[in-house]
C-alpha cells in the first residue's frame, strides 16, 4: 500500500436537515492521507450517509470546513443503485462518465469494458439494466463510479445487496485501488468489509467516537459489538416442527422475457420451520419468493398451501406509503377491519419487536427515516398481519450489526410460535442460523439441507395469484419495452439507426400534414406496410389501429359542433350547435386517417428502435448542430435520462402495488368507486418517489462529471 500526503481534511463539520432540531452530524474532524483505506461505521442513523454526501460534495455542511488536495477528484457510490443509473443499458451507463470527462473514444471504450469486468458485468454489458437484480444493479453503480477513476472512492454501503463471491470480487478490486495510491472510504455495517480496511472511524449520534487503526478498533470489544451485534446462534430444533407443510412448491417454472428464471422448482416447507434461502443475485430468489405470495403466475406447475403467504419485499423504499410510521404498520389490518384498542396493540407489538419502538417512532414520518429504519418499518408492515407463512426478502439488507441480530432472533420467533418463515439472503452466519438453507442457481435448486416430507400427498387447493397481479404485470411488460422492443427481424429493425429516424421522420411528418383525402388514404397505407415491415404483428397491429377509433369518433363529435360549415353547403343534419356538412365530414374522415397512420408510424419506430438507437440515431442527425456550438450532448442526455426515469417509476408503481396487495389495500376493492378510493395510497408514495428519483439524479450527473 502506498502511503501519501494528506488528501483529505475535514475540520469541525456540522450539518442539520431542514426541520430537524438535531444535527445529522455534530462537530466532525478528521484528516486522511492518500493511499489510505478507511471504514466509517456506525449505527443507522448516526450520520455515516451524511457525513459521506457532505464528503463528496452533494451537501454543504452549515458549520466546518472539508478541503481535499487541489486536483484529486471524489467520488460516491449511492447506498440505492437505483439512484445512480442514468442509462437504460449496461454499457452505456458505465461509459457515461469516460464520455463527459471527455475522454476519446478508445479510452472510453477501454474504461467501460475494464470496470464491467472487474465488477463481474462483462457479460450483461448489452443487457437493460431495468433487467438486472437488485444485487447486479449494485454492480452496474459500482462500474459507473469506478470508470471514472477517482483519486478518492466513497461507497455508502455499496456491497449490502451483494453474494458473497461478488463482495470478494469487489473487496479483491478496493484493495487493487488502493495499492495504486488512490483513497477509499467505506461506508459499512460489514464486518467482512471492515477487515479489508486499515483504519476506522465509528460514529454514534453524528458525532466521532473512535478513531484509529482496524486493530485496535477489534481489540476493543465493547467498540466493536457497537456495530456487530450479538452472535446469532442457531438453536436445536431438532424434531420441534410438525410433520405437516405449509407450503408446497410442484415442478415450478417461470420466464420473464423469454429466459428461464425459475425451472422445475419443487420443494416444502414444513410448519413452524426457518428457511434460508441463498444463491448468488440473479439466481432467482426474488422471483421464487414472489411467486409463493402470488404476486407472479408461473408459466407451469403449482404452489399450495393451507393459507397464503406474505411477503416483505427487498425494496423497502417502495413498501411504505402511509406518511406516519405507525399508520404504515396499520394499513394492512385497517383492510381487515382492526380497529380500537386491537389496532393499536398489535401496531405496538409489530413495531417493538421489529427494532422500531412504538413510543419512539410511531409520528415519525417515514420518508424521513434512515434506510435501515424504513427496513425495520417495513418488516412491521409484515409480521403485523399474523399470517402463519410468513417471507422476506433480503430482511437485513443495509441494517447495522444489532438490528440485523435483532431481526434474525424475530425471525426465530416467530418460527417458534408457529409460523413458517422464509428469507433470501446473502450472510452466511444468517443461512447457519436457520434450520434449514436452499440453494438456488441459475434457477433451480442445487442444494437442499433438508429432505422433503416422505410420502407426502398434497391435500391443499392449488393458490391463485392475488387479485391485481394483471396490473402488475402489465406496468412490467411497459416498462421492459420502453427499454428494449420485443426482438425481430424485420427489414426495418435490421436498418441503421440514422436511417430509421429517416424514414419514420419523412412518414410520420407527411401522414400528418397531407391534406387531400387521397393522399391521406395512400400514406396511411404506405405507414400500415411500414408497421409490417417492422415486423409487428398483424392482428396485434389491426387491434390496436380498431382500439383507438371509439376514441376518434368521439372527437369527431367535437368538430362538428366547433369547426365552421363552408358557407352555401348542404347540410345533412342541423341541430343547434351540431350540423353535418360534406366539409365536416371531409375533415372527420381525413383526420381518422391522419390519425391511423400517425398511430402505424409509432409503432413500427417503437417496435424496431431500442434506446441506444434512437440515442445513436439522433446523435449523428444533429452532428452538424454541434458544429454550431449547440448543446447537442444536452439533448442526447435528456432523452436518456427520460427512457430512464419512467421505466424507474413504472417499476415503482409496481413495487408499491405490490406492498397494497400483500397487505389487502387492493385487491378487494369492488366497483369503480371502490378501485379509485383503493388506489388513492398509491399517488401520494409515488409522487415523493419522483421528486426523490428526480433529485437522486441530479446528484447522479453531478456525481458523473456531468455539467
């Protein structure tokens, strides 16, 4: 390790969010040399995330000073990956930064390809990343950080979502860095991490309790439990469940965008019993889980059980939207009829063994909560609803040492009283600890520690996925082909991407300016063969032509009330305001057609032209702008940042509907009236979500060179 000059001094820091009497952090003072490779720890909420932002300039802190050595560059991997990805593909995300420094294009190239393998994503460099598991997102926000080669690298808990092989990976390439002379800052609850590391800094309450080398900080065992936590030890369940399950899984089987995801999965789980569930991200935990709360219908075989499971998702950001903590637990049992003195008991009791007390956290609004405490909310939201199959998500995922000791002894609990319990995880001491760990890889169970019940005949009724899961299901189909169209071969998709603009602009611009009736007849039939050549479908293409003409009719009505008759013309019906005329009817059948052939247009271009081609496409259309010193690369990032963003809501829509219907907020709704005031949780969630989103990007460019 090469060892420096300082790089890094920070003097008497202080900062308070607004409406916060508490300041986030309190008198922060520390100095770091070059070379150096350190871990700030702490428990959530005691200002690490902070401190970090204010480190790498997206926070300007109210009192203090933080000076680094004149030309050395920072740089912050997010705690959320979702916030730091502004391109819709792999590749193109990692080079975004290369690009604004400027770079050629030989070096950008080099830059993306060397930070997608060192992060294990070589081989997803073509892929959207709106495809990728959470863990895999994670890396994809590493590579985007690390192709910039800062000379100083702060990760906010950039390795919670990570397998264990893939944390080596990255902890194997931190050391590489930092053999280099660069600097690395490690924001962690890990204590694997925190090995790694040569030196700690360990806040509690904002402020620096020890500061010193990583020895003495393990030496000193009433500091170091500070974070770790209790051992978690595994109890002798041996012959303490019943010989009965509570959920059967029968040759299993799902795809989602024509790969396999889940293949001929079968399995138990026996009543009262803690599972583990691990494989590496991307192997199909996530899906499997979703699957046995029937949030997803499997292509083939079934899912059993006495009573339906719920789950609690990975995505703890998305399960809250009621705006009071408290409240948030509530919802599900408020949909069950709990009310009074019940309600309230059981908000307590969830809360209190959640590791979120009542007393503490019940008026706290809960988009002002650390992202461990919104886990801890979220696990309330869950164990409140008293179901006897109970599954979780990565449930200790970005939780300090005590909460995550904490949640795994609630997990045993409830185990021990009876119900069946599940979790994904990525912790080996967390799949120890259960009674029993699956192995998934590549969609199929490689290993299982426990033998399936003998001769075991199901006598449950086969589980029907949750009323709403259509929704879902089409927000993802929307979402996954605003960021790669269903492949083809067609003539159209096979054309450069310049030459697609070309010709969609030249047919769209006439199919909507051409006036005589049979110009627009020819042009309408020019786009229809246009769409063919696309290669979409045909009676998917005519469906959607007929669907729109109800809606063409009805302004037609519009025209013929408001647009003037040509004076001296017959007129067919007079009534009032609404007549019928040749003209107006000439009008009624030109815009139809318009209409149609514009709509034939669209969809031919959407279905032929992915993301990067259109981004390619418009790039070289407006080449020669930039010669007029036009802020073309604006532009071209606008429109990245748009195929971005709703994409990102759309998944947030569905990750929120999916919390409702869990927790019963959906699916029961009757009628119109019913469905609108059932649906109305999630708008508010899902405005604050893109007012997050949008800011999280913006400190995204900032974080990427962009400006």
């Amino acid at each position: 390790m090469i060892r420096g000059m300082s790089i890094l001094s920070v003097n008497n820091v202080t900062y308070s969010y607004p409406q916060h009497d508490v300041p986030a952090v309190k008198n922060i003072s520390f100095s770091l040399e070059s070379g150096s490779y350190t871990a700030i720890v702490g428990l959530n909420g005691s200002g690490k995330s902070t401190l970090a932002r204010i480190l790498s300039g997206l926070l300007d802190a109210d009192e203090g000073s933080v000076r680094f050595t004149e030309g050395k560059r920072t740089a912050l991997v997010f705690q959320s990956p979702k916030d730091q990805i502004i391109c819709g593909i792999v590749s193109r995300d990692a080079a975004f930064g290369p690009q604004n420094l400027g770079l050629d294009a030989g070096e950008v190239e080099l830059r993306t390809i060397e930070s997608l393998n060192i992060t294990g994503l070589l081989s997803k460099a073509s892929s959207p990343s709106m495809a990728l598991s959470l863990g895999q997102t994670q890396k994809e926000a590493i590579a985007g950080i690390i192709a910039l080669r800062p000379d100083v690298l702060i990760l906010d808990e950039a390795v919670a979502m990570l397998d264990p092989e893939s944390r080596s990976e990255i902890f194997h390439f931190l050391l590489y860095w930092v053999s280099l002379g660069n600097t690395v800052i490690h924001i962690t609850h890990d204590t694997d991490a925190v090995q790694e590391t040569n030196d700690v800094i360990l806040m509690k309450a904002g402020e620096i309790v020890f500061q010193g080398s990583k020895n003495d900080f393990f030496a000193d065992v009433s500091l170091c439990s500070l974070i770790t936590g209790s051992d978690m030890v595994k109890s002798d369940r041996t012959g303490k469940s019943e010989k009965k399950a509570a959920l059967v899984f029968s040759n299993v089987s799902f795809s989602y965008g024509g790969s396999n995801v889940i293949s001929s999965v079968n399995f138990s789980l026996h009543k009262g019993t803690l599972t583990a569930l691990t494989g590496i991200s991307g192997s199909g935990k996530s899906t499997l889980l979703e699957i046995a709360a029937g949030l997803l219908i499997p292509d083939s075989g079934t899912v059993q059980g006495a009573d339906r499971p719920v789950l609690c998702q990975q995505n703890s950001e998305a399960a809250l939207f009621e705006q009071f903590a408290a409240d948030d637990v509530a919802f599900g049992l408020r949909n069950k009829g709990v009310s009074g003195n019940e309600l309230v008991t059981r908000v307590t009791q969830a809360m209190d063994e959640a590791g979120i007390p009542f007393s503490l956290y019940a008026d706290r609004q809960t988009f002002n909560l650390s992202g461990g405490e919104k886990r801890r909310l979220a696990v309330a939201g869950i164990i409140v609803l008293g179901s006897p199959v109970i599954l979780f998500d990565e449930p200790t995922a970005g939780l300090d040492g005590p909460s995550r000791s904490k949640v795994m002894n609630l997990l045993r609990t409830l185990a021990e009283k009876g119900s069946t319990v599940m979790f994904s995880t990525h912790h080996r001491d967390e799949a120890d600890f259960a009674d029993r760990e699956i192995v998934l890889a590549d969609g199929i169970i490689r290993h299982d520690t426990f033998a399936a019940l003998p001769d075991y005949q199901p006598a449950y009724a086969v589980q029907q996925p949750l009323d709403g899961v259509k929704l879902l299901d089409m927000l993802r189909k929307t979402a996954a082909e605003m960021n790669v169209p269903e492949k083809n071969t067609g003539i159209i998709a096979r054309m450069a991407p310049v030459a697609k603009f070309l010709v969609f602009s030249v047919l769209f611009i006439s199919s909507l300016v051409v006036r005589p009736l049979y110009a627009c007849i020819v042009l309408f039939c020019v786009s229809f063969v246009y769409a063919l050549l696309s290669g979409y479908p045909v009676k998917r293409l005519f469906f959607s032509l007929i669907k729109v003409i109800p809606l063409l009719l009805f302004f037609c009505i519009f025209q013929m009330i408001f647009y003037p008759a040509v004076p001296g013309e017959r007129v067919f019906i007079p009534y009032r305001y609404f007549t019928v005329t040749p003209s107006k009817l000439m009008l009624c059948l030109t815009t139809l057609i318009h209409t149609e052939a514009a709509l034939a247009c669209i969809i031919a271009f959407t279905y032929t032209t992915p993301e990067y081609d259109i981004v390619d496409g418009l790039s070289v259309l407006l080449k020669p702008l930039a010669l007029l010193h036009v802020p073309v690369r604006y532009i071209i990032v606008v429109i990245e940042i748009v195929f971005r963003f709703i994409p990102l809501l759309l998944d947030e829509a569905a990750a929120i509907i999916k919390t409702q219907l869990i927790r019963g907020g959906l699916g029961k709704a009757k009628g119109i009236g019913g469905r609108i005031k059932a649906v109305l949780p999630l708008f508010v969630p899902l405005v604050i979500q893109t007012v997050k989103r949008s800011e999280s990007l913006a400190d995204a460019l900032t974080e990427r060179c962009f400006s």
